[in-house]
C-alpha cells in the first residue's frame, strides 16, 4: 500500500519542482524528502526522479503518480474537514444570546430543528436585551447573539457580521380598536425596556405629540393586562404578540414603524461548524 505522507513529497516536489522546494514548503529537511521519494520508488518498483545536472526532474511514471496523487490527497483532506465538522456537529456546543420576544417565538422552532439534526450538539441559551447581548458577543461568551435595530445600519464595531433574519412590525395596543396613531395624543401610555421607550417617543413624535407615560414594564403580559384595564396605550412589536396575545386588547399595525431582527456573529467567516448549523437552523426558523 501506498504511504500517504510519500505521496504528498512526490505532489509537493512536482509542484515545486525541486527538492530544495519541497523540503522548505513541507517544513522537511532536503535528506528527508529524498528519502521519501527513495522510499516511494521502492514501494512502486518505478522510476519516479531523474536527475538532471544538478537538480531533478519527474519520469513519465513520476507525473502520473504526482497526478493521480494530488486528486487522492484532495480527497482525502476533504473527507477530513467534513469528518472533523461532523464529530464537532455530534459532540460540541455552541451558546446563544436572544431577546424575550425572539425566544418566546422562533429560537424555540430553531433549537428543535437544531436537536432533531444534531443530537449531540449542547445548546445553551441565555435571555438578555441587544446591548447585552452585543456585549457577551464581543467578550467571546456567546457564539450567535439575536438582536435587533430600528434602523437597517450597520453596526459601529465593523468585527460584527450582521445576518438578517426579519422585519417586525410594531402595533399600536389599545383596550378598543384604535384610530390613528395622532388621534391618541391625549391618552396615557405604557413604555417598556429603554430601547422600546426610545421608539415609542420617536414613533409619537412623528405622529405630533409627546406621550405621556404612566407606568413601565418589559413584561409583556403585565402590559397588555394594564391596556385592557384602561390603564394606557402601548406600542408593541410583532413578535412580542406572536409570543403572547391578550383576548381583551385590540392592535393596529403602525405603518412605517419597523425593527429590523439579525444574528450576529463576532469576527471573519469560515465560523466553526456548530455555529454555521445553528445560523441555518435561525433562518429557517424565521417566519417569511
């Protein structure tokens, strides 16, 4: 049987084509790749190098060797790399980081799909608003981290790739079916975590007015039961209804009024295999 790593001298010294070359491409001293090309005429009974003055070249019998060598080695690191993201798909792990609202919708549709193909992948989930979650992205302490943006920028840290996974409308919640955005200037309202706050005052201001703000809540079901009870208007996004959907609020989608949902990974592509899997897994989780 052939030796494998003879083979490669043999590609790496027709490629090259010295000796001297081949050696130094390999990291090999001179002495051993002689002796592996010796070594690899004994094993095939040919004639593979002819010297000629003082370097060498290959025999007919050598260029067909070095030919059909180099497609065997290619081949074979091929199936390595796809052995190696097989085993790493079987026994690694990799960690995410995602909203509430992006948790209680799509990232359950994505781990399912994600455990069904890879059973002995370990995924850890962590819940944390984008900042956060930006944050742990940037200090390597999670792999994919779901965010979102009310604008379609790219990000400041140019280190942080950007795949877009939707568009999530927001909706204006109101315990009666609600008129137009304007037509609500003089009701209270109920603003959620910073960044939903920002968009709610950006949103009013558009429309001509400042809303007056009466309580605060991220949470979801807290504020939807205090719409229903005359407490306020509030604005929310798409996927937070999706996730939850009081029975005694009414919704209007708010024309223009968009955030834009990614999975952000930290630093160049190719990314280990587990993080490729659980990107796919997120975009064909996503709704369309």
């Amino acid at each position: 049987m052939l030796d494998v790593t003879r083979l490669r001298v043999l590609v790496a010294v027709a490629r090259k084509g010295s000796v001297t070359a081949a050696a130094k491409e390999l990291h090999y001293s001179q002495p051993s790749v002689s002796h592996h090309l010796a070594r690899l005429e004994a094993e095939t009974g040919a004639q593979l190098i002819q010297r000629v003055g003082r370097g060498i070249r290959l025999t007919e019998a050598g260029h067909l060797l070095a030919e059909r060598a180099a497609e065997i080695i290619t081949r074979l690191d091929a199936t390595a790399e796809e052995l190696a993201a097989h085993v790493g798909l079987r026994s690694g792990r990799v960690r995410l980081a995602a909203f509430p609202s992006a948790l209680g919708t799509f990232v359950p549709r994505a781990v399912r799909r994600l455990s069904a193909e890879y059973p002995g992948l370990q995924l850890s989930l962590i819940e944390t608003e984008p900042p956060e979650a930006l944050r742990l992205l940037r200090a390597g302490r999670v792999d994919v981290a779901v965010m979102f943006r009310y604008d379609d920028t790219a990000p400041e840290d140019t280190g942080v790739r950007m795949l877009h996974l939707l568009d999530d409308p927001s909706y204006l919640v109101s315990p009666e079916p609600p008129g137009p955005l304007a037509t609500h200037a003089d009701s209270m309202w109920i603003a959620g975590c910073d960044r939903c706050r920002s968009h709610l005052l950006d949103i009013c201001a558009k429309a001509g007015f400042e809303p007056r703000i009466s309580f605060t809540s991220d949470d979801i079901v807290a504020v939807q039961a205090l719409v229903a009870a005359g407490m306020g208007l509030t604005v929310l996004p798409g996927l937070a209804l999706s996730a939850h959907r009081s029975a005694a609020v009414e919704v209007a989608e708010i024309p223009g009024s968009t955030r834009h949902v990614f999975a952000a990974t930290y630093g160049d592509p190719p990314y280990p295999p587990a993080t490729e899997a659980l990107l796919a897994a997120l975009t064909e989780a996503c709704p369309t």
